[in-house]
C-alpha cells in the first residue's frame, strides 16, 4: 500500500477512523455514537481494512470536524503540570538520596518503582540500607534547616533541608524521625517551636 500523502486532513481522517475501528473492536460502540455516526454506519465501519481507511482518507471531501471544550482542555493541562511537578519533585528527591521509606511514604512508592527511578535516573545501587551516622555538627545544621523551612508541604521541607544542609536525605529521614520518636519534635509539624535541643550526651 502506498503511503499516505503528509497532509493534515488525510491524517486526521485517517488517524480518527483508525481510533474508531480499533474501539469498536474492543467493543465500545458507545463511544463511537458519541462521535456522532449512526448504527447503520458503524456496521460498515466494523468492516472496514487498513486500506478501506486510506481511501477513505483521500477523499477531499470534509466530512469530519474536531472541536476543543476549552475548560475541560484547561482542567487537563492543569492536572498535567501538577503531575509534571509532582515527577520533578520525586526526582529530586530520589538524587538528594532520598531513602525507600520516606518515598513510600509520601507518595507510595513501591521497591520496583523505587528502583526504577532511580536507574532512569543514573543513580547506582539500591538505595536501600542504614544510612551513615551523622556527626553532632550534622545534626545541628538539619535541626536549624529544618525549622528554617516550617512552611509548606513536608516532602517541600524535607527537599530544601536537602539542598541547604547538602546531608543525604537518607540521613536526613532518619534524624527527622528519630526527634519525632523521641519527642523533641512534633510528628509533622515540627515547625511548632525552636527550642534548643541537646544532640548528643557527653561521654565522660
């Protein structure tokens, strides 16, 4: 068969109708109806070949128009972006060493797709594991950056600590957790005070 000559209307004529037959072939004629063929047609469409759908391509005629609901289109560009952002900010976390844990808890990330972004994202190993002990000086840079970003959603909070601080966040998971188990900061919403905290007790 030849090929199907570039011009705009023959490609959307014969896109459009290649949609139709394969939804028919799934058995959704109503979706078909609401196109706006009639059964009689759709009974010829069921028949139709590859070749049935060039033909019918070529023809000059415009047959077919193809209208926009621009608010409906606007509510699907909107969730597109907060979906764009919402990747965005799962990869930068994931490349500030964010652990398993926090990422199946903030977005329900399972082993496989944890994995798998972080191949995508050229990062080595499983990420999966203790993370190093931080040093005293560690923990009080995260103490003093986490109350510094106090707004804002709490994967937000945990990505600028990341970014000021330059500690994995793999280390800062667990500090973050560790105060909130031992009460020296309120389960999310550690921003409620900026009491001074004793780290570490001296050995002597």
């Amino acid at each position: 068969m030849r090929t199907m000559p570039k011009t705009t209307h023959a490609e959307l004529v014969f896109h459009t109708l290649r949609y139709v037959t394969e939804t028919l072939a799934e058995g959704d004629i109503h979706s078909v109806l609401d196109l706006g063929f009639r059964l009689d047609q759709i009974a010829r469409l069921e028949r139709f070949t590859l070749r049935d759908l060039y033909h019918i391509s070529q023809v000059r005629t415009h047959f077919m128009d193809i209208s926009v609901d621009p608010v409906c289109f606007d509510r699907v560009l909107d969730h597109m972006e907060r979906n764009k952002r919402h990747d965005a900010l799962q990869d930068e976390l994931i490349q500030l060493r964010a652990p398993l844990a926090m990422m199946r808890v903030f977005f329900g990330m399972t082993n496989a797709e944890y994995a798998a972004r972080r191949k995508l994202l050229g990062m080595s190993g499983t990420g999966i594991g203790r993370p190093p002990a931080p040093s005293e000086a560690d923990e009080q840079r995260v103490w003093k950056a986490w109350q510094s970003y106090a707004k804002g959603p709490e994967q937000q909070r945990y990505l600028h600590v990341g970014q000021a601080t330059g500690i994995p966040l793999n280390t800062v998971w667990a500090l973050i957790q560790s105060w909130e188990t031992a009460g020296l900061l309120p389960a999310n919403q550690a921003d409620e005070d900026h009491k001074v905290v004793q780290f570490r007790t001296n050995e002597q």
